[in-house]
C-alpha cells in the first residue's frame, strides 16, 4: 500500500470570540490558509488534486460549500481545484487528514490538502440547529432517535460531567490541569515555539492593520486560585469555562501527498502516516471514546503507549484528557506539551489539523518518531492518528 506523507501543517493563531479575528469572514480565513500552506510547501498549485475542509457549524457565512468557497477566495489555488467540506464535529478536519491519507493511500490521488476552518464569533456554536427551530422548521432528534434514546438531550458539557463522576475526578483536580493547560501554552509562545506553524494573518485594529500571531486566549496572568474562582457552569457540577475549552476563531491545512509526489516536486516530508482509526461508542456520555479508539489504534499499528513520544488529546473537558491519561497510563509530561485547547482554544472544524500542526512541530523540535493525536466527538465517535517523523 502507498505511504501517505505530511509535507507541512499550519494554522493561524487561534482569536477570542469577539476577538482579533472576529472581522475576518471565515471564507477568507481559510483561503489565507490554504495559500500560506501551498506557498510555504513550494508544491505547484495547480497538482493538488482535491481539498478536504473540516467546518462545523456549516450555515451564515460558512454555508454553500466553505472549502470549495475558499478555493475560489485563493490567491494561489486555480478555480479548477475541487474541495469538499465535512462534518465529523469537533473531529472534521482531522478526519479531513485521514481522508486525505486514504486517498493517496490508496493510490487514486497524490496531492490533497487537508484544512479545517470555523469563525464561532461569526457563526455562533449550535445556530444552525436553534436557528431552524426558532423558525418552526424541526428538532435534528428524529421520531427514530427518540424511540431509541428517550428524553435525551445530546449534550458534551452533561458528558463532560458524566465523565467527571465515573472517574472520581475532583474540582480541584480539573483545576490544576486547566492551570497547566496555560503554564505550557504561556512557555510555549514565550519560547518561540508556534512560529514555525502560525500563519499571521492581517486583521484590522482600532490602531490601523496589524498581524495576528499569537493565541488570543491564553491568561498569561493566570493563576491556580483565579482559575478555581470561576463559577460553575451548573449548579451541583465540577466544569468551570476556565476547565472548559475556549470558544475560538481559526483555520488551519496540511499537505498530504504520495511519494511519487515527493519525487515529482521536489518537497521533503515531515512525517508519514502511520495508523488511521475511528471508532464510536456511547453517545450519551459522548467525550469518552478516545480511550477507547486509542486502544484499538495502539494495537493496530502493533505499539504500546509508551512508544509514543508525543499526544495531543484535545481539551475540550480537563475531564476528558484526564480520563484518557488513566485509562491510557501515558505519561502525562507526553500530553499536550505546548498545552492545549482550554488555554489555546477549539475552533471545532479547524481543531484536528490545527493539533497536527502543533504535534509535528513539536515532534519535530525534540527530535522525536511517533505522536499520537485524538479527539472526542460529537455523536460518541472518536478518531485516532499515529505519525512517525521522517
């Protein structure tokens, strides 16, 4: 079977909700993306023979077709490159990067970009549900789902809490890795470490036209004792906003290409694909599966988690990164090094790419082989991708 490679991956830096990159349609966030990538790789843009595009909340401005809506945005993209935009929740486009891996995998393409985008100021979470049903126009919970889960209300954050009480995890204790979510991300930026896979972008400020290059949500003043004075997102529970994941703006690609490709454009891989899993579990507890999709991806590419030498496991919960690190056994000091989503923020489609990115550099500043990144997702489903640095 053909070996899938990355050539790069980027993203921009992630914007506060209302934030520094709330004036910029997410259209033109991607397209700005995906130009820098193609740019940045030296591959020749009229080679790259689809573009697969993660996106959420796929109604406003990030309805009719984002991806392809920005390839036609593309200064360096011809029109006469496909895209296609998918949804697989907070996994989009990291499933758009097992996509695009199975693609060349299987030899019917060799060049294929792997992007996710989402604007959560412009399109706010969940607005094309409440939105529809505002207007009269149904509930998503069919006749059939309703038989088969009564009176159940799909929920990440009543998962979330699910999780917290199945493991036995304390308030304090989610408190404490949300603090060390923003200690990592706060020495990571101040070490120059995002340079390498921050696209800046050119924003308009009430100072004139500036760029931004750095993760807006970071609390660079946190501390332990603010972090756990922040009130409970419902009364009785243990989530806070700040054990939360940060609402975010962002966009984010990779280039995935065959080794013919390699050969033929002249471009020199950062790391190969080595295993691709999904799986899906409870749909009601939702945020658990990665545990479980890591089991099954560990034992597929026949390596045990002390093999790997990097994991991003997305924050969406502190609960959920802490329940994969118990079920797991992994190395906590492995996990999220540069931290992760409740410092730096999940911009939902845009998330999966926008963690490879941070995990290959990463890999790729330590002079490390294997990172494994995993994420949960809507629905109860989880995927799970091992690479291996070149």
């Amino acid at each position: 079977m053909p070996t899938a490679y990355i050539v790069d991956a980027v993203r921009t830096a992630g914007g506060r909700r209302g934030g520094r990159l709330a004036g910029v349609h997410p259209v033109d966030l991607a397209a700005h993306t995906l130009d820098a990538l193609v740019t940045r790789t030296g591959v020749d843009p009229s080679a790259v023979e689809d573009v697969i595009m993660g996106c959420v909340s796929q109604g406003g401005q990030q309805a009719g077709q984002v991806g392809r809506n920005a390839v036609l945005a593309s200064k360096v993209l011809p029109q006469s490159t496909p895209a296609v935009t998918i949804d697989r929740q907070c996994g989009s486009s990291q499933q758009a990067i097992q996509f695009a891996a199975q693609a060349v995998m299987s030899g019917t393409q060799d060049v294929v970009i792997a992007a996710g985008v989402e604007s959560m100021s412009r399109v706010p979470m969940g607005s094309t549900a409440i939105f529809h049903m505002k207007e009269g126009l149904g509930n998503y919970k069919s006749p059939g789902l309703e038989e088969k889960f009564p009176g159940i209300t799909w929920s990440q954050f009543m998962g979330a809490e699910m999780i917290v009480k199945k493991h036995g995890f304390t308030k304090d204790q989610l408190d404490q890795f949300a603090f060390a979510s923003h200690l990592k991300a706060i020495a990571a930026t101040q070490a120059g470490a995002f340079a390498d896979e921050i696209v800046p972008i050119e924003i308009d400020t009430p100072d004139g036209k500036a760029w931004h290059t750095q993760d807006e949500g970071i609390r660079f003043d946190a501390t332990l004792e603010t972090i756990a004075g922040v009130k409970l997102l419902a009364e009785g529970g243990t989530l806070t906003a700040a054990s939360s994941s940060q609402i975010c703006d962002g966009a984010s690609a990779a280039l995935v290409v065959s080794e013919a490709a390699l050969r033929r454009y002249n471009l020199t891989p950062l790391a190969r694909v080595h295993t691709l899993t999904v799986t899906a579990g409870d749909p009601v507890i939702m945020l658990e599966e990665p545990l479980f999709a890591t089991d099954k991806a560990l034992a597929r590419a026949g390596l045990k988690i002390g093999d790997i030498d990097l994991y991003e496991v997305n924050e969406a919960f502190a609960p959920v990164p802490m329940a994969w690190l118990k079920h797991t056994g992994a190395d906590p000091d492995k996990l999220n090094v540069n931290g992760g989503a409740i410092a730096l923020g999940h911009p939902l489609g845009a998330s999966g790419t926008k963690l490879m990115a941070t995990l290959l550099h990463a890999l790729k500043a330590r002079g490390k082989k294997y990172g494994l990144q995993t994420m949960c997702e809507g629905g109860g489903v989880a995927n799970v991708t091992i690479v291996e640095m070149i």
